[in-house]
C-alpha cells in the first residue's frame, strides 16, 4: 500500500496557513508604512537632497548612487523596503525551510514519519512545494498591504505595476533561500547548524551587496557575483523592470539545491 | 504458526562514527504469527536493529529482509505493511491525537476510523486533545494506535509499555495476543522481563550489539534452574547440599536452607532421602533471574 497522492503537502498547508497570514500581513505593513510616511512630492526631494548633501558611499549604498531617483515615490519605497525586503523573508523562509526536515529530525518525529510509505525524496518536495506556495501567499499579502498603504496616499503619484514587479521579485530570492535550507537540512540534519548556516550566508550575502555598491571597485566588487542579493536588486528593478535573467539564474539554482537536498537527505542516515 | 519468515538479518552490522560498534553480525529471523521479544540492557542495540529494519539508518554490513523485500532497496513496499512505535515517540505538541491519526492515515492511504475509535475506546484514550496535553502514559497510548490502527502485517514496538500503567499493559497484552491470533506478528524490543515472559513466544537477548541468545520462553522457562527451599528436621540437616553438583546461592538459616538448583533432580532427592525433611518448595525462575543467570555465566566465561 503506497500513501496518498499530496498527503504531505497537504498536511503541510493546513499546519502553516497561518503563519503566512501572519508573515504576509506583518511585511505588508513594513511596506505600508512607508507609503503612509509620504505626504507629497514635496518631501521626497527634500530627502533627494539631503541625500545629495551625503558622503558618495552612502548615495551608493542606500540608493545606488541615483538620489534624483529617491525624489520619486517607486524609489523611495524601493530604498526604503525593497532593498532589504528579501532580508525580511529570509526569516520566513529559513524559518520553514527548516519545517521540510531539519526541525522534526531534530525532535524525533522523523523516525515517525520515515516509518510510514513515504520515501525521503516525496516527503522533501511535497513539503518544499507547500512551504514555496505558502512563500507566494506571503509575497501576495505583502502586495495587497502596500496597494493598502499607497491608497492611503492618493497625493503621491506611484506606478502600482512597478510597486508590483518589485513585490513579485522577491519571490525568486525567497525560493533560494528556502531551498538553501532545505539542502541544509537534508545534508547535516542538525537544526541549529542549517539555522546558522541559512542566516549567516543570507547575512553575508546582503553585507557584501551593500559594500560592493558602495564600492564597486573592491574586493567587495569582485564577491558581489557570489552575492544572492547582486541578482535580487531589489532598488532597481523598480524602475528598470524585471531582469529575467537574474529570475532564471535565481530559479535554477534554487532547482538545483533542492535536488542536492534530496540526494543528500537519501543518502544518510536519519536521526543519528 | 506459519512458519513463513517475516524478518530475517543476515550479519547485519551497524557502526557509527568513531568507531562505535552498536550492533555487530546480527543474524536473526522472525516467523509469520509470532511475537517475538527482542531483549537487552539499555544500548544493547535494540534501537538501532529496529531503525536498520525500517531503512532510518544504513548498515554498514549484512542484509535486512522483511516480507522477502530487501530493507534498503525495497523499505517503501516494507513500510506499508507496517506499524511502528518508537522507544522515544515525539509527536508535534501543537496538533490534537485525532488530527495526527488523520495525517498518519492520509500518508497510509486511508484512515479506518472505526478500528482508531475501538482501540482509543479500550485504551480509555481522549482523541480529542492537543498532544501537549497528554501524560505520557497517554502519548505511549496514541502512539500504539498508530501503530495498530491499519492492522499491519507487522508490529516493531520498541519499549511499547514503557509510561503505561499495569491497567493498561494489562490491555496492550490484549491486543498483541489477537494480533497473533489474526495470524499478525510482533517484533517487540524490551528490557522488562516480565512483560516479554506475559506475551512473547521467543526471545532474543542482545548485549553490546551481540546475539547471546534465541529461545522459546517457555523452554527457557524450563532451561535453566529452579529455586529450592527445603526446611530440615535438625538445624544442620542441609550441610550436605552445599557441594552437590548443580547448586548454587546456597544459604542456611537454622533449619532452613534455600538454594539454586540446576540439572537432573536424581542426585538432589538422593542427598534429601537421608535428610529428615519437614517440607521442600521448588519455584520456577523468573525469567529476569534466567536472564541474569545468562550474563553471570557469560561473564564467569569471559573472565
């Protein structure tokens, strides 16, 4: 007798719906808030200036170098949230990440679950494609909240497709993350190391980003092609567009740390 | 009794990192309709046989069969006939028994509630609450049911009493005896002795990762020795029995005198016969003494 089709998945859904009401809503209204902030075009350009009034490195770090682009209502959201929105999901996606295996390996309940017919392989992407569907119901609320807070503005001029691409570009960056913690845990299976792993990676990424805009030239420069956050670009795509290429490269690799979790998870053993 | 082989091992050894031998050439086979009683101390290896049957950890030699299917290549197939229950069951604290039940039985396949209703029933078990809530007498009950609930091929319960009161080993013992009766077989790890002498139709002790040993109960119920206590006439009527072949733990006490026998009863009731005997009683070992008895010598052996 093999189990039923999407038992796990399903299972996984109703357990953690919540949490991304929770996760969706709460980051929307990080996002909202910024919106709420902004009265008129008026103080958008004050903060251009006094942007422009700053040191090179910090126009470079905090708003890629481009402080007229402040002046506008897209970019101030993009500088103020977007840029470190990705940062904020890690947290829920680490967080789940850590659900596919590493949190019940650690608590014993694997042995439980493993002694069903279920294989290792089913068990990871059924509850990796809940956990990703859950991330997408997370980057959609988060929308939803910010369309909430920029209606709230009718004085500010904001282009809802741009704000909309930008939200939707999180998802890819998110996906890698979470993948990234599911080959954590299906090669350690100790749940503070995938933890501090996850968020010290996620950390690092985002440190080298920043430092590597505000000085392209360094070494810094040089690591930023490592760097998650050199294809998120969550500032820019704003106004430039979604880069497909960085959505494709984000995607495969997110691909391909799945299977490297499943093969390792197949691998060893469980729970020693 | 059938006499199909539902498990059997094959030099099956495990060692973990640095070198730590925790089950070393198991060989070892378990018949269709029998409740088997696998024994030993704590870290005998226990836990780590069962989790090699259910392909949870790899050996690191040998070979597990079950159902004729190779443990490794074939563990889905195996694990659809089975029903587990760990020594250290750990469910998720925030969902009800009932909610686990249907998750368990959606992965399964099916859920046959009637069956999960009678046994919470006869276990006197609330499906209602969260885990969290229960004692852990009442986890150990969810999670026999869990394991009982689809009525599988075969049982691995590992330390299944464990939390239970006597009421309710009393109950357990129950349903392990019908599942044998419905032609069901039970592999059982365990270190209480008298749980294994209740149900078990053979036992295998382990220590150190090592068979010692494979038995019938009953005929190492009977294998052994018995305990003797013979009350004299005279307060040194017994000195005689001291050096006959056989005894051992001999003690005296005024007229009284009880020892541990072992072998043919001829030659005891010929050193008795020119004794004046007021009264003798003969009691079987139990089987935790026959177990103990085991190591001793095993050890008197070695050393």
């Amino acid at each position: 007798m093999n189990g039923a089709t999407l038992a796990v998945f399903a299972e996984t859904l109703r357990r953690h719906w919540r949490g991304m009401l929770f996760w969706g809503i709460g980051i929307g209204l990080l996002g909202a808030m910024q919106a709420l902030v902004l009265q008129d075009v008026d103080s958008l350009q004050q903060i251009a200036d006094l942007m422009e009034t700053l040191p090179p490195f910090f126009v470079q770090a905090f708003a890629g170098g481009d402080a007229q682009y402040m002046a506008t209502a897209e970019g101030y959201l993009a500088s103020q949230f977007f840029s470190f929105a990705l940062v904020v999901f890690a947290a829920y996606t680490i967080g789940v990440g850590l659900q596919v295996t590493a949190n019940e390996e650690d608590r014993g309940q694997m042995d439980v679950l493993l002694s069903l017919p279920v294989t290792r392989t089913r068990l990871i992407l059924e509850k990796t494609a809940a956990f990703a569907l859950l991330t997408c119901g997370v980057v959609v609320l988060t929308l939803l909240c910010i369309a909430g807070g920029i209606a709230a503005t009718p004085a500010l001029p904001i282009d809802m497709g741009r704000i909309a691409v930008g939200t939707l570009n999180i998802l890819p960056g998110s996906l890698l993350i979470l993948t990234l913690t599911v080959f954590l845990g299906g090669l350690i299976g100790n749940r503070s190391r995938v933890l501090t792993i996850a968020a010290v990676v996620v950390i690092v990424s985002y440190v080298i980003d920043i430092l590597a805009v505000a000085a392209p030239g360094t070494l810094f420069g040089t690591l930023r092609t490592f760097s998650l956050f050199r294809y998120y670009d969550g500032v820019f795509v704003i106004r430039d567009g979604l880069n497909l290429g960085n959505v494709v490269l984000l995607l495969v690799v997110s691909a391909a740390l799945l299977g490297g979790g499943v093969l390792a998870f197949n691998r060893r053993d469980v729970g020693v | 009794m059938s006499g199909t082989n539902i498990l059997q091992t094959e030099s099956l050894s495990k060692v973990y990192a640095k070198n730590v031998r925790a089950l070393d050439s198991l060989s070892l086979t378990v018949r269709q309709g029998e409740v088997f009683g696998y024994l030993g101390p704590n870290g005998a290896g226990k836990t780590t046989t069962i989790r090699l049957l259910l392909d949870l950890i790899r050996p690191s030699s040998g070979t597990a069969r079950l159902f004729g299917l190779d443990a490794r290549r074939e563990s889905l197939a195996i694990r659809g006939r089975i029903g587990y229950l760990p020594a250290e069951l750990n469910l998720w604290e925030r969902q009800t028994a009932l909610q686990i039940i249907r998750y368990v039985g959606s992965v399964r396949g099916g859920v046959d509630m009637p069956t999960v209703r009678a046994l919470a029933e006869r276990l006197q078990f609330d499906l209602t609450k969260r885990v969290k809530a229960y004692s852990t007498g009442n986890k150990r009950k969810l999670g026999l049911i869990l394991a009982m609930m689809n009525k599988p091929d075969l049982l691995i319960l590992d330390e299944p009493t464990s939390g239970l009161d006597p009421l309710m080993q009393q109950i357990f013992y129950e349903l392990v005896r019908e599942a044998r009766a419905e032609g069901r077989t039970v592999f059982l790890s365990s270190h209480i002795l008298s749980e294994v002498q209740a149900i078990c139709d053979r036992v295998a002790i382990l220590r150190s990762g090592v068979l010692q040993a494979v038995q019938r109960v009953d005929e190492l119920m009977h294998a052994d020795f018995r305990h003797v206590t013979v009350r004299f006439a005279h307060a040194d009527g017994g000195a005689a029995l001291s050096t006959l072949p056989g005894v051992s733990s001999f003690r005296r006490d005024g007229a009284l005198t009880a020892f541990q026998y072992a072998g043919a009863f001829d030659p005891l009731l010929a050193v008795l016969a020119g004794q004046s005997v007021v009264t003798m009683d003969i009691d079987k070992p139990s089987l935790e003494e026959i177990f103990l008895k085991f190591y001793d010598h095993k050890e008197g052996d070695e050393s």
